[in-house]
C-alpha cells in the first residue's frame, strides 16, 4: 500500500522453538492482513521501491543568481508604475491586449530579481536531510508566453532550487506560433543547464501538454508550475521532504500573488488560504477551518486542502500515474483541478499546502486564450465523481446537461479500480463546512413574479470578490442558472448559493429593499421569509410582503417590501428551466 504497510521489514534475530513459532505464526498474520488491505485497494500501478540510498551533490541553487543593482526596476518585488506617454503608452497598452499581463513592463525587470522574504520565520529554523530526498522534474507548459515572463520563471527555478533536488526543467511549447518561442527560445535555454525544451505537434491544451513533458520526466517527483512564476528562496525543500514522508500526499506551495500590472509581489508571511469549490464547481480560496488548526502541531505544518488551483503542485511520479494522471478527455484547460483534487482525496491520497514553500504567480488580467471547454471538463469531473451530488451542480449550471463531454468509461473504471470513496464521504470528511444545498423539488431555480410576466429574481455583484451588500433586482428570466438561482429552504431562508461565500435574502431595518447578506447558522429574523400556499412571500420581520415594482422613472424592475394585498405582482414561484 502507499505508505507504511507497504514498507515493513521483517522481524530480525527469531528466537528458538515456541518463541520462533510464535513469531512465525504472527508474521503470518501480518502478511495475511497485507494481502486483504491489498486487495481492498485494488491493483495499482506500481509499488513503492525500497528506501532511497543517500545522495551526495551540492546543496547550492543551480545557477548562482547574478547581482543586480539595488535601484533596478522591481528589484525587490516592489510595484513599479512607468510614467509613459504617447508611443511608450500605446506600446504598453498593447502589451496588456496582447498578453492580458503588463510586458512592456516585465520586459523591463531582470530575470533574476530578488523577492522579499514571505516565509513564517520559523521555516527559516528547519533542517533538512538534502540526501534522503527524492529529486524533481519540473514541468512547464506554455503556449504563447511573452519571452520575459516564460525566462523569469525557468531562471527563478534554477536560481532557488538545489542542485542535488533539480534532476531538470522540462519546458512543454504547446505549439506556439509566435517568433520569440521558436528559434531563438531554443537558443537561450541551451546553454542552460539541467533544461529540456520539448514541443507538442499540434495544439493540445494544459492537460495533455502537462502530460507529455511528465512521460519525459526523470525525476522521482513531478513539479508543475505555470510558465509566468517567481520561486521564492527554500520553495522546493518543503515540498520534497513531505513527499519523502508521505508518498501518497499532493502538496502545492504558497500561492503568492505578483500584481499583473506592476508586478509587485504581494505575498505575506500569515496563514495562507485553502482551495475549495462552490457548486458550479468554481474554484474557491478560504480560510483555514478550526478543526484543521486543531490538528495542526504547528503553524509550519501542512494544511489539507479539499481543492487545489491547479497549476502549481508537487507530487510523486509512481503516485501520479498510479492515480491516473490527468484525466486526458479534458481541452484546453480548466476544471482539471477540481477533478484531480476529487480524485486525490477520494481514492486515498491527501492534498496539502506546504506553509514554508511559496512561489510567485502572475494572475493575468483576464484568460489570455478561451476557456471554452472547461464547462465540458467540469462536466466529465461531475459525471465521474459526484454521484447524485452532481444534481446540484446541474441546477445551477441547466445549459450542462446539453454539453458534450466524452466518454468516461475509463475514468469511471479507473474509479472502480482504485476502490475510491463515494462524494458523500468527500463532503462529511474533507470539505464539511461546505454547505449542501437541499434543493426541495418546486423550491429552487427562477424565483418568478406571476403578476410581471417572465420577470425573476436577479442578482449580479459587481465581481466575484464582492458578492455582499448589493440589492436583489428583477430581470427577464433566462433559464441559466447563475445570478438568477436561488433556493428557499426549510429554515425559511431564500439562499443565493451559486457563489461562494453563501448568502441569503436580507431586509436591513427601516429599508423596504432586498439586498444580499451572509447566511447564518440560525436564520436571523432579517432573513426570513414564509412561501405562502398562494404564492406570497411574506418577510418575517416587517410583516410585509415581497412586491414587484417598476423603479420611478427608469425601466428597471425591483423587489420591494410593501403591505399584504392579494395583488398578483405579490405572488411568486419557482421554475427549474425556462420551456
């Protein structure tokens, strides 16, 4: 098995007759109860080998990191705002259009700036045993990547990583077409040392591109990394020594953020977050829950994650083809994180974040290219790992019970194989604080108004970082799920719980207007609401009821408290989809 049970040595120095008898008749045991685990897990890929002999090498970066004067632009991670203007402008402009990331910028910072220190001081105390570590390939993918961007980061990995840990640095071109990545992008990188450049023969997305420069890999342990990052000092020890410690454990470094625009480094030094998702299956960062600060022994001890962003993470090569790779029916990119950390937890495995590890990580603007298959990827992610749960996902999502999304025959056998654990225990054992929705038939989907025809409840915060504190409108209903989907449940809330953090229906004192607050525990009176059997939607707290109104002077149709009457513009009901 991964991990100890599949690293007993056997007993030394048997004693003589019945002592030896017995000590046989427990090791027969032992061996019999290995067998059963074995086959509870089923048949796996390949099995840890025996302990790792020490390595001699040397334990300095790669490449040494060459000074740079302390005045440089960025030269310590701060924000740098050019003052341009006219051609300058435009050029930078263009850069920003063309890439979703500041170039004209980057390409005036060294490649080999220094960042400023973001670790917990306690992870500068740790000693590490460099020579029982496994080694790493580290795998890069791109397609398209401005030339300051892709450099800075193969030169932040040669600069920080020991050399005894690096086996190489793979670089993956997903067929790119721009000049800079073809002829000239292999004449930089060799005379690098320890660094690969393979290229695709046509345009196969993140998923397969990963794929392909790990079926190259040399290393015992697979590093992804996006292909416009900064690795911060002492990034890679933390993440090999856990896996030295736990085969079976995924772990993914500190996400710092570089600001896309400046590129100012803004990481810190605090409790980083935590992945999850919402039930769109949107990827979510959180704050660490209670019960796993209890179990942590240490604020440098690794954190589990129920999910992980995806483009930065460390894990063995056995364990990774062992738990399948990636799922190869999924395009281009997006929701293959979701899906691998589903998979990582449900078939064994743990996911972590590693405190004392950080990397940097430029968040472009917007996707540089379309993200056109990750509703078909999230699909293929619901289909084989959701059971029923994937209901809810639907609700929210109407349009991707239409999507093609493949065959996942093998992926389901791949399931069945590994005899991995159903959603129900993913949900009550990893992610508890995630709420399940009830979705009671006739009482979830469109909230719609009988007296205004084809008008629902609507809700569109201005970003995704700020959903709280904006009204409720009512809009034409589209069917669509999203900013029109909302649950009443049997607390008397009406939850808009397509987003996360969840937030429900509120009333603020002396306010006749519905705006949106987080959901409590114990549904606060401000937040209750009684579905009437004729379809009036009576606010607990006012005694008033909900009224679809045109605003004065305007076309925009709202919500609003008014007295009881038995006007049709006060009766309300759900609809899961639009006929």
């Amino acid at each position: 098995m991964w991990g100890r049970a599949g690293r007993r040595c056997c007993p030394r120095g048997l004693r003589r007759g019945r002592a030896t008898l017995l000590a046989l008749l427990a090791l027969l045991a032992l061996a019999g109860l290995s067998a059963v685990l074995r086959a509870r897990r089923g048949a796996r890929a390949a099995e840890p080998g025996p302990p790792r002999a020490r390595r001699p090498g040397r334990r300095e970066p790669v490449l040494p990191r060459p000074p740079i004067p302390a005045d440089a632009l960025g030269s310590r991670g701060e924000a740098v705002r050019l003052q341009l203007r006219d051609d300058e402008l435009r050029l930078q402009e263009e850069s920003v259009e063309r890439n979703q990331i500041n170039i004209y910028l980057s390409d005036r910072i060294s490649l080999h700036r220094r960042l400023p220190e973001r670790r917990n001081p306690l992870c500068m105390e740790k000693k590490y045993e460099y020579e029982n570590f496994p080694t790493t390939s580290v795998v890069i993918a791109f397609y398209n990547e401005a030339w300051s961007t892709l450099l800075r980061t193969v030169y932040s990995v040669l600069e920080t990583s020991p050399d005894m840990l690096l086996e190489e640095v793979i670089l993956v071109d997903d067929y790119s077409d721009r000049e800079h990545l073809k002829e000239r992008l292999a004449t930089e990188l060799s005379g690098l040392p320890k660094v690969r450049l393979i290229r695709a023969n046509k345009r196969e997305g993140l998923v397969r591109a990963r794929l392909l420069g790990a079926s190259v890999a040399k290393g015992d342990v697979l590093t992804f990394l996006d292909c416009h990052c900064e690795c911060h000092e002492g990034w890679l020890e933390p993440l090999l020594e856990r896996i030295h410690e736990e085969e079976s454990a995924v772990v993914c470094p500190v996400i710092d953020v570089i600001d896309w625009n400046t590129f100012e480094y803004l990481g810190n030094s605090g409790e980083p977050q935590i992945g999850g998702f919402d039930w769109r299956l949107v990827f979510t960062w959180h704050t660490v829950p209670e019960r796993e600060r209890t179990r942590m022994k240490s604020p440098i001890d690794v954190i589990r994650s129920p999910t992980m962003a995806g483009g930065l993470f460390a894990v063995s090569k056995k364990y990774f083809e062992y738990l399948g790779s990636y799922d190869t029916g999924m395009e281009v990119w997006g929701g293959e994180n979701i899906e691998f950390s589903f998979r990582i937890w449900q078939c064994g495995g743990t996911l972590e974040i590693h405190p004392c590890s950080h990397v940097g990580h430029v968040f472009p603007k917007k996707a540089p290219y379309s993200r056109n298959k990750a509703l078909a990827n999230s699909v293929r992610a619901a289909e084989v790992w959701m059971d029923e749960y994937k209901e809810l996902y639907y609700h929210r999502n109407p349009h991707a019970r239409l999507e093609p999304f493949g065959d996942v025959t093998e992926r389901r056998e791949l399931r069945l194989k590994l005899r991995c654990k159903d959603f129900r225990w993913f949900l009550d054992n990893v992610y508890p604080e995630l709420h399940v929705p009830e979705d009671t038939p006739g009482f979830f989907g469109m909230l719609q108004n009988k007296g205004l025809k084809n008008y629902c409840f609507d809700y569109n915060p201005p970003s995704e970082n700020q959903i709280l504190g904006h009204h409720v409108t009512l809009y034409q209903c589209h069917g669509l799920g999203q900013n029109q989907f909302f649950e009443y449940t049997s607390h008397n809330e009406i939850r808009y719980n397509t987003q996360q953090p969840e937030s429900c229906v509120s009333v603020a004192a002396g306010s006749d207007s519905l705006g949106m607050e987080l959901c409590k525990e114990t549904t606060p009176e401000e937040q209750k609401f009684i579905l009437q059997k004729d379809g009036s939607l009576l606010h607990v707290q006012s005694k008033k009821c909900v009224q679809a109104e045109r605003k004065p002077l305007s076309d925009i149709f709202v919500p609003l408290l008014r007295d009881c009457n038995n006007s049709e513009h006060q009766k309300w009901f759900f609809k899961e989809r639009v006929v």
